[in-house]
C-alpha cells in the first residue's frame, strides 16, 4: 500500500530533523559574559540602553553610569549584540567569544545622522509584530513577499496624521474612498477594499475595507504585504485578500524610560495635543501609555472634527526566556462626513463640480460617532536555542453612527437641481483571532539551513450593520443659496433591505511554511495552508461553509550578497461562492486567484540604499457574478472568464548621502475583465489606476552652525482611474446589489477620474529635546478625486493646508 504524500510532510520531516540537529547542539551551548559601558557621541554614559543578542533570549539595560552586563547562552563562537535607545541610531556590533576586554559603544543620535528610512524594513532587523503578519522571523527585505514598512520615524518626520497619507510612501497602493472623509478604504494592485488590520485584526468586517481610522500617535510602524496573504492571514473572504493588506501596528514598551508630549496647531482652527511616556518598572516589568485629544473644523463649511484616544499596554518578563505583553486601544471619533461634489454630467461624462470650500451639501447635524477598541495579549516563549513558541490572541469591537444626507437629480437634463434625504446606517461588528506558532531557526539538516514555521489559528468576526433611509427633505439649486440646517427633525425612515447583515463568521487555518538555506547563493520557501470557513447569515438564516488548500513555493537566487532574485507561486481561496448555484442549481465552488511574482531585492552602501523590482501576475479565474431572471425572478450565479492584473512595481528607498535620505517608488498595473460575461470586455475595474508614483526627499544637516534643521519635500501622483465598472446586460438582468445611491446603467462606459499629483513639503528644527516643525500639504493647490459613486462619494483632496508643531523629549 502507498503511503499518501501531503504538501506538508516536507515541512514536518524538515522539523523533526531540526529537533534532531538541535538536540545535538544542546551539548555544546556554554554561557558566556559580556561587560561594557554605553556612551554618546561626547562621552557622556547612557542609562537605559538596551542590549540585546540576537537569536537568544539575552538582554539587558544599561545603568545610571552606562555600564551593563549580558550573559549570553550560546553554542557558536560569535554573538550579534543590539543595542538601542531612544532618540539614538540602533547600533549592530559582531563579538567573538570569549570576549575579554570591556567593551565601549557609542550611540549617535539622530539629530547626527539620519537613522534607516526603514520604508523596506530596517537593514537586518525585523519590525515589531512583522511576524504575525508573514510568519517567519525575518526582516521585511528577506520575505519572500513584497512588504513595506513605514517607520514611526518616517510618520514623525512628515508629520503623517491619517493612514492613507502613511500609504503614499508605499508602491502600489492607492486610496480607494474616503467614505465622506470618514474612513479609509484602499486598492492594492487594482483589488478594492484591501482589509485595513491592527495587530492582525481587521477593523471593520465591512468587505469594502472601510472602517475606524487609525490615530498616528499610537503607531509603531504599518506594515503593507502586497499580493497573496495566505498563508498567515487565511481566506480571501476573511482578511487574506488578492491584493494585500495593510496591518497597523500598535507601540509597546521597549524597557526604557523615555517620553515625549507635543502641541500641534493647524489650518481651519484643529488643535492636537499628544503624549507617550514609557518606564520600566523593574527589571521584568514596564508599561506604556500614549494618546491623543484633538478638535477643529475642517476645509468644508459647517464641517467638524473631534477625537480622543488613548493606548496603554503592559510588558512583563517572568523569567529570562518569557515575555508577555498586555496591550488596549480606543478610539473615540466623530466627524461630519461630507459627501464632496456631484457630477453634473451624464454618466458617461466628467462632468463633475467643482465645489466651493464655502458650500456644504449636507446638514450641520450630519454625523460619524465611531467608537472602536482592541485589545491583545502576547507571549513569546524561547523553548531552547532553536524554537520560540508564540500564543496571540487579539480581539476588537467597533461601532458607528453614520448619517449623512444626499442629494439626487430631479432629472438628467438640469442635474444642478436636486432633492434630499437622509442617509444613515448603524455598524456593530466584532472580531477576534487566536494563533499559536512553533518558530524554529538555526535548523540543519546536513550543510542546509532551515527557518521553520507551523502553526495554527482561529478567527472569529461578527458584521452586524443596518441602514435606513428618510423620506425627501427638500429640493435646493447647488448653485443658489441653501440652508445646512435640518428644520423637520421628524423625519420617517425606511430600512433599506437591501443594505441589512447579520452574519457570524468562523475560519480555522493550519500552515506551515520553512524558508531552506541551501548555501550562500540559493534560498528557497515552500509552505502550504489550510483554511476551513463558516458563515451563518441571521437575516435569511442560511449557513453556508468552505475550505481550501493554498500553498506558497518561492526561490531565492543571490549571485553576490547584496542582490537577491526572487520567484514565487502562491494562492488565494474565496470560499464565497462554494455555496452559490446556478440555474441548473450546481454549486459553482471556490474562487482562487493564482499569483505569480519575480523581481530583485538589492541593497548597496553597506545597506544605506535599497532597491526593489517586481513583475506580478495575478488572475482571478472563473469570475462570479449574480443574475436574476426577468421573467421568474429567480436569483442565481454564473462563472466566466477572469479578472487579471498584472504590473511592475519599483522603489528605491535609503541614504544617496550621509544626511540625505530618499524614498521613490513608482507602479504600472495593467487590470481587466476577459470573457467576464458582466463586463465589457477588457474594461478596467473601478478605481484601478494604470500609473501610482511617489517620492520623498529629507536633507537634515548635522554640523554647523545649522545643525538640526532638517527640509523635506515629496510628490505623489495617481493615474486617470474609471468611477465605475463598465457593465453589461446578459439576457437575464445582471443585479448589481439593488442598494446603490447611483448606479451606471449597464451598456454605459464609465467617466475616468483625472489623474492629479500632491506636492508636500516639511522643514523642522531639533535643539537639544525640543522638535519645532512646520508642515505644508499639498502645496500647490491641486484636485483630485477619490470615488465610492454608487454610493454618492466622490470627494476632493484636502487643499493646501499647514500645520505648526512642537514635540518635547525627556
């Protein structure tokens, strides 16, 4: 009888001999002692610093006169010693053993030189919470995948105060919608709604990606995995979408006392004030606390911000080889959404208004409460010198209150006259996962070298959301002087059937991923994961559930050290549709989207400067859609052709010079519809720009008479983008959802949004532990547009804008 071979018994057979391998190396650990002192560029000790040897559970701080101690348990001659403080440049040093001599390091602070932009990861470390993201502990420009990250350095320097002004330092995303300036919703390589996650936890539920937007304050870095994400984050239906995902991570202490409290002040009257302070407690225990409280107007009349948020969490070491960390998020937000404009054109026309900032379509009582938290607990346990085993379970509530008016023509022929109603929809959803991890590294079987990883999770999420619509308010001329006060407060609403969920989701994974050092040059991964997913619609009372199988082969090929070619095969599974019938009521099964990418990751200057290139294919094959019968009105599904999407994606990010960082990025995607029967053929999906570039320039001076003046500036350009999908009528009625605002007519080709470009500029001062910063966005003035239509958004860039800042370090 032949035994079954499983596309994870290369990966078990891989542990069992790691396991072996380090059973063998057990024998040979010895404990060694490393003593020193740390110090600043003028000599002066520095207390707090931490030390740490990588690969080990070893760690220290230093004390009051900058002296520390670090036993190291180790079974190679040599240890990688880490050192870091706040407002100082992280500093790597290679130590063989024994080490006899005190050892003197110094630390330049940043106000010296520039510290890595760390927008492809910081050279040779890894970004906190990276690994709950991809799985393997590695630095952002060793994956196999194409991940971003965008520093809390690089948020501070431009002075980032939402997400979707973090995103345009990374290649290849876009927003989507604002949802009224009340969210973020984004498109990654031409796929819409990618899920906004915090520490691996999706914000909303809401498929179309929109949700709470994130406070600055308490980010620690956002990490952006373009293409596939299945392997860590499961179905395509849940958060593993095609086209990324963007996880914000949240700040937690580092064992240091450090703090920093700011001021902000900026244009139409928004004040913002913030803090973070950390301290540790004693030497297994430390916290941290940072916030943020701000209110103002914004751009628009009659239109109001107001926010409070505060993120504690707790560190606690209960023995060398443990760590276990607490941590809370809330955020309490209400705005006025603000619709933007209207387009006076008919559909197939730009004809879109150019709204004064002085006229508000909506009412003053228009509003957005969001009240989200999350919360989290991880422990990081190092079993020996070659596994770690990882418990994390974060969960999340979210809440909101939207109502905001539209306005809607009377006719096609004056679309200047319009009626209005009230729009509002109410969100209760709640998400959680659960994942446990075995991490091995230093793993060998023979000359070859594994970094492995299996594991398992849980996710749970519940979208509840219900919307209601009044009856006609008025009717105004967007042109002629009209009220903004709503004098009938009795209105009559109406549910919207069509815009009702109530659904209970539960999906199960089992992964297991080894990255194979094979020698110097070649480098290969090869993983699988399992997903199985359920979902109960307690509106119809129908449950439906799915599983698949999508695995991940890559090979990295490094002719010399510092260029590394890579190739790779993954896919993505959507259950969505396993449970969908068509007209002869066969099941048509699950959707998969086969990605392939190849390109290079290089770096040069000792790692100073990066570049990146790569060509991704993705095709979404047998393409789901709904059609009704007009003569039964019987609903069922059909399959045909494919959504592909296929680019270039480039970036150049680190220091040309000493004191001159950059940041360039620039992708060409080509995305369309092929044999879909809905679509026209070859029509390119709403929102999906052919062209996204971006760059970021800093020059900080660090000797004379100006040292600690720092100028940077930035331009941001996004390609001509259809505001619609480009329809088409089968011979039974293809129903595009029934609760749209407005809907293109089918047979109608879609109007183009226009491309437009956004410079930014920055120029701050350092003087010993105060930052003084002046902000400029948007510099010359420009419109653009980012559009939801069928649901009657379609809102204008911010204006130019400037914001004054001051920040104290202590």
């Amino acid at each position: 009888m032949k035994r079954k071979f499983t596309a994870l018994s290369p990966l078990l057979l891989s542990l069992c001999l790691g396991i072996l391998s380090s059973a063998s190396l057990q024998a040979q650990t010895r404990t060694y002692l490393i003593y020193g002192k740390i110090i600043n560029s003028s000599g002066t000790p520095l207390a707090a610093a931490s030390i740490m040897a990588e690969g080990t559970s070893s760690a220290v701080i230093s004390g009051n006169d900058g002296s520390f101690k670090l036993k190291v348990l180790a079974h190679t001659d040599s240890a990688i010693l880490k050192i870091s403080n706040i407002g100082y440049r992280t500093e790597i040093i290679h130590l063989a053993f024994p080490v006899r001599d005190s050892v003197k390091i110094t630390l330049k602070a940043y106000d010296q030189i520039l510290a890595p932009v760390e927008v492809f990861g910081t050279p040779r470390t890894q970004p906190d919470k990276l690994d709950a993201l991809t799985g393997l502990p590695l630095p952002a420009n060793q994956q196999i995948q194409s991940i971003s990250i965008i520093s809390n350095r690089l948020i501070t320097e431009q002075d980032v105060q939402n997400l979707s002004d973090a995103t345009r330092n990374v290649v290849g995303v876009t927003l989507f919608s604002s949802f009224g300036e009340v969210s973020n919703s984004f498109t990654i390589r031409g796929m819409r709604g990618a899920p906004t996650l915090k520490n691996g936890v999706r914000i909303n539920n809401d498929s179309r990606g929109h949700g709470e937007m994130p406070d600055m304050e308490g980010v620690d870095n956002i990490q952006v995995l373009k293409g596939s994400s299945a392997i860590s984050q499961g179905l395509s239906n849940t958060v593993g979408s095609a086209g990324g995902v963007i996880n914000v991570v949240t700040k937690t202490p580092h064992f240091i006392d450090a703090g920093n409290v700011g001021l902000r002040y900026g244009s139409w009257d928004n004040v913002r004030g913030t803090y973070d302070v950390e301290h540790v407690v004693s030497d297994n225990v430390a916290f941290r606390i940072d916030g943020a409280i701000q209110k103002g107007d914004g751009y628009r009349a009659t239109t109001k911000n107001d926010r409070f948020y505060i993120n504690p969490s707790l560190a606690w070491k209960p023995d060398e080889k443990t760590k276990i960390t607490f941590e809370l998020d809330y955020l309490h937000d209400n705005r006025t959404p603000d619709r933007g404009t209207v387009n006076l054109g008919a559909d197939s026309v730009n004809g879109l208004w150019k709204i004064p900032n002085n006229k508000f379509l909506g009412f003053s009582t228009d509003h957005s409460i969001t009240d989200s938290k999350s919360w989290g607990v991880r422990v990081e346990r190092n079993l020996n010198q070659n596994f770690d085993f990882k418990i994390n379970y974060y969960g999340s509530t979210f809440r909101q209150d939207f109502t905001s008016a539209v306005t809607s023509a009377l006719n096609n022929n004056d679309r200047s006259v319009r009626y209005r109603y009230i729009n509002r929809i109410t969100e209760d959803d709640k998400s959680s996962v659960l994942n446990l991890s075995l991490v091995g590294h230093d793993l060998y079987t023979g000359p070859i070298k594994h970094t492995v990883q299996v594991g398992l999770d849980y996710r749970s999420r519940t979208w509840y959301s219900q919307t209601f619509n009044s009856n006609n308010v008025d009717t105004i001329n967007i042109y002629a002087n009209f009220t903004n006060t709503l004098l009938n407060q009795n209105l009559t609403y109406t549910e919207n059937k069509g815009r009702y969920y109530n659904i209970n989701y539960n999906d199960y994974g089992l992964f297991g991923q080894d990255m194979i050092t094979f020698n110097k040059y070649v480098r290969g991964i090869v993983g699988a994961r399992y997903s199985f997913g359920n979902s109960l619609d307690n509106k119809i009372s129908t449950y439906a559930s799915g599983n698949g199988v999508d695995p991940i082969v890559g090979l990295f090929i490094s002719p010399v050290q510092q260029l590394n070619f890579f190739g790779s095969y993954t896919t993505v599974t959507d259950i969505s549709t396993a449970d969908y019938v068509d007209a002869n009521g066969k099941r048509l099964g699950n959707g998969v989207t086969h990605q392939f990418e190849a390109g290079l990751k290089s770096s040069y200057f000792h790692d100073r400067l990066r570049f990146n290139l790569t060509y991704f294919n993705m095709n979404n094959s047998n393409y789901s859609y709904q059609v009704t019968n007009t003569t039964t009105h019987a609903v069922y599904y059909n399959q045909s052709g494919s959504l592909k999407r296929t680019g270039i994606e480039t970036e150049v990010t680190g220091h040309i010079l000493p004191s001159v960082e950059v940041i360039m990025g620039y992708t060409h995607l080509n995305a369309k519809y092929e044999g879909v029967k809905s679509f026209v053929d070859g029509s390119t999906p709403m929102g999906a720009p052919k062209d996204i570039a971006n760059s970021w320039i800093n020059y900080l001076v660090s000797t004379g008479v100006l040292k600690g003046l720092s100028v940077g500036a930035g331009v941001y350009y996004v390609g001509a983008r259809p505001i619609d999908d480009y329809t088409k009528a089968t011979t039974a009625s293809i129903v595009t959802g029934g609760s749209e605002i407005q809907k293109i007519a089918p047979g109608v080709r879609p109007f183009n949004l226009d491309a437009y470009t956004t410079i930014n500029g920055q120029v701050s001062y350092m003087y010993r532990q105060v930052t003084f910063r002046v902000v400029v966005d948007n510099i010359g003035n420009s419109t653009g547009y980012v559009s939801y239509y069928p649901q009657g958004f379609i809102n204008p860039t911010t204006p130019r804008n400037l914001s004054l800042s001051m920040n104290y370090s202590f």
